[in-house]
C-alpha cells in the first residue's frame, strides 16, 4: 500500500481519463443544466457503492452527500480538487469516466448484466468456472495471449452447440502479441488452418488480434472491435518473464540481474528484416520476439482481467509466476518483500501456512484462498498506473485449483503438454470474481 492513496486516487483518475478520450469528450454532456443533478446524484451512488481507501472514500462523501446542486458552480471546488486534483468541471467529468458513468464511445457488442455477487454465487457452485457461459444472457470470453487457438477451439466445441439453443449471443475473442508475419515465435503463433475453421463457425462470432499489445487496446475500442466487458476474461499459461516479476516489489536493476544469472546476458538485434532479442543461454544463442523479456508483472495482468471480465480465469500458471501472483492477491504486506526473488529455499520463510497449505493441495483438488489469508483489499496504492484504474479494487472470491487439465474445462495446448513435462513443478488453476 502506499503511503498517501489519496495522492494515487488523484493520479489514476487523471490516468483513465486520458486513456479513455471518447468517454473523456462525452463526458460534457454530463454537466450540462438539466442533466447535472442527475450526474451528481449518480456519482453519489456510485462512491457509497464502491470500495476506496477511507482517505479518499470519506472526503468523497462528505462532498457528495450535500444537497443536489443544480449546476457545477455550486460545488465545493477546493475540496473537489483536494480529492482529484482538478479544477470543477474537470473533476466531475473524470470522476464520471472513473466510475463508468459513460459508456465508451462505440459499443457494438453486448455485455451481459452481471453483478459481481451473482457471479461468484454462481461460481462457487460450478466446478467448471466457465459453465457460467450456460447462465448468462450473453454468454462472451476474450482470451489474451491466445497462442495458437487451440483453448479458443476446444471452448467453441464445448459450448458452441448448446449456447446456439438459447436465444442470446456467442462471442470469442482473442488478441496475441505475436506479429503473425514473424519468423519469431514458432509454435506459438496462430495456427492458420484453426483460425480458418473459427471465423467460418456459425454458432460463434469469433475474431483474432494478432500483433496486438494487451496493454494499449485503445484504438480496438475505438473502433467498436472490442467488447467494453466480457462474460470472462482468462489467459492461460502466462507469459514467463513478462509476468514473472513484479515491478513494484523488484527493482529494474535487481529483475535484470535475475534475467542475467537465470536466462542468460541478452540484447536487441534483428532476425532478417525483423527486430529480435538475442539471448545466450547454455552455449546457444537463442532469437525471441524484441518484447520477450519486457517485464510487466502479474498486477498489471491482473487489473487487466478485472476490467475486461465480470469473471477472470488463469490457467497453466507456472510456479514463478504463480507465487509472484499470488503475493499480490494477499493482504499482508509481508508477502511483497522488496528485492527478494521468490524461490523453494525462501517461499515456506516468506508465505508460511500459505506455502504449506497450497503446496500441499493435491493434484485436481481446489481450495477458497481467504480461507486460507486475507485476500487483498486495495490495489490502488500499487505504484503501478494500470492497477485496478478505473476497475475493480480488488477480487472478491479466488479459487485456487492445483493440476494443468480438468475434466470438462477447455485448456490450452500448453496446458496438455505439461502431462509430458515431467521435471515440471505442477501448475495452477486459479478462477477470481472481481468485487
């Protein structure tokens, strides 16, 4: 956490404004005469409902619980810009972006009506997180980092059928960094033939984004390419250095060092016409993508799935990734030392009974995590400018599966071959509902 989150709430509403500017330029309309009391009224409701530091909550509060002014003029302007940072009508319009008072400026696919309450009803009585396709009125899932299809294969094949029985929508969507003109990235890319056979599937609207950063998804929604939220939003097998290593735990200097001494000393070149990474690693010089050890870390993964899914899935998660996950997904402080790498000496010191419990959870076996330890409340404080902006503050139910496969649930390829990856620690499963 922070020390000031009144500061962080101040910069990640400025942060989503400028990231948002459709939303930014309609937002005009809300402060206009007869519309304005209306807006001030449903920022109101929008602030009780939601969970803030109480350093930002109750200044909030107290500003909006005042009587329902009739024009901007009328509001407390120094303790409206003590709170956002912004001059009046600045303020009111950004706080209407941060709490999706505005709809984006082009939505051509339907988001189903979800609460986050009845989603995680739902899921605690579903082994199989995404049988909440089957209860919904738009049954919708991005997947990111989508590889080579064959999750978005083996979804549309379980549920095409049946879901075109019910009179409500189908939608499948994939993005994937790969440059699908590279000659880097082999088997990961896109496989053509099951990208043919997707897009030709009646029971699905199915579209793929290759060549496309997660992270700046922007000029999609502009187009109306994007839903603004999906049924589910899940990425299997993270991406390992990307999610490896979280910045606002571990220092640059320190994540280098650890690339270094663990992947090797690396540097950009180029593969032909094409920029690439060179790694030297065991005597052999490897080629990857120029972006393959760019280092994002699991809580900007994290605020990315809870913006984009009433309902967020991780599968195949590697144990690297998955402790330096979870420590994110916990309260306690204690969990996110600073420059300390997680490994098997000091993972049972740092996370303790949580070490215990989940490392002994037997293949195929789940277990409720805040039964376990507190679950995070604020991710606001992250130090990180894509965290929780704007979203979720944090997840209100996560499930913690052990094993790559499960009866019944799509998986990804990557997920089937770690059955032959025998010196492979097993990896995880993990279903969130964010609040």
């Amino acid at each position: 956490m922070s020390l000031d989150p009144l500061a962080d709430f101040r910069r990640v509403v400025s942060i989503r404004a400028r990231q948002s500017p459709g939303q930014w330029e309609a937002s005009k309309k809300l402060m206009e005469g007869t519309i304005f009391p209306s807006t001030f009224t449903r920022l109101a409701e929008a602030i009780q409902d939601t969970d803030l530091p109480v350093s930002v909550k109750e200044p909030l509060l107290r500003l909006f619980e005042r009587p329902v002014p009739k024009r901007v003029q009328d509001i407390d302007g120094e303790c409206l810009k003590s709170v956002t940072g912004l001059p009046p009508a600045k303020a009111l319009r950004a706080l209407a972006v941060f709490f999706e008072l505005v709809p984006p400026a082009t939505v051509r696919w339907p988001v189903p009506h979800l609460s986050s309450e009845e989603v995680e009803e739902a899921v605690r009585q579903l082994d199989n997180p995404f049988d909440l396709l089957r209860r919904t009125e738009v049954a919708s899932v991005l997947e990111i980092g989508a590889g080579d299809l064959s999750f978005a294969e083996e979804l549309v094949d379980l549920y095409g059928s049946d879901l075109t029985k019910q009179p409500h929508p189908f939608i499948v969507h994939c993005l994937d960094r790969l440059d699908p003109r590279s000659q880097l990235g082999g088997p990961l890319h896109a496989n053509r033939e099951r990208l043919q056979k997707l897009q030709q599937r009646a029971e699905v609207s199915f579209s793929f984004f290759g060549n496309q950063d997660m992270f700046t998804l922007g000029d999609l929604d502009k187009q109306g390419l994007l839903a603004p939220r999906y049924t589910i939003a899940t990425c299997w097998a993270p991406a390992t250095p990307t999610f490896a290593y979280e910045p606002t735990r571990l220092s640059e200097a320190f994540i280098r060092k650890e690339l270094e001494s663990t992947k090797g000393v690396f540097h950009q070149t180029r593969f032909g016409k094409e920029p690439a990474l060179e790694v030297q690693h065991a005597g052999r010089a490897l080629l990857f993508p120029p972006w393959k050890f760019e280092i994002v870390g699991p809580l900007a993964l994290l605020s990315l799935l809870a913006r984009r899914g009433f309902l967020c899935v991780l599968g195949a998660v590697d144990a690297q990734v998955f402790w330096e996950l979870l420590a994110q997904l916990l309260e306690e402080p204690r969990y996110r030392p600073l420059d300390q790498p997680f490994t098997p000496v000091n993972l049972p010191t740092i996370f303790d009974e949580v070490y215990h419990v989940l490392a002994g959870l037997p293949i195929g076996e789940s277990i409720d995590l805040a039964g376990v330890a507190a679950l995070r409340r604020h991710y606001l404080g992250s130090g990180s400018s894509s965290a929780m902006d704007g979203g979720a503050g944090h997840f209100r139910y996560v499930r913690i599966s052990r094993g790559a496969t499960f009866t019944g649930i799509p998986a990804s390829s990557t997920a089937r071959k770690f059955s032959f990856m025998t010196e492979e620690v097993p990896p995880w499963f993990i279903t969130l509902v964010p609040a």
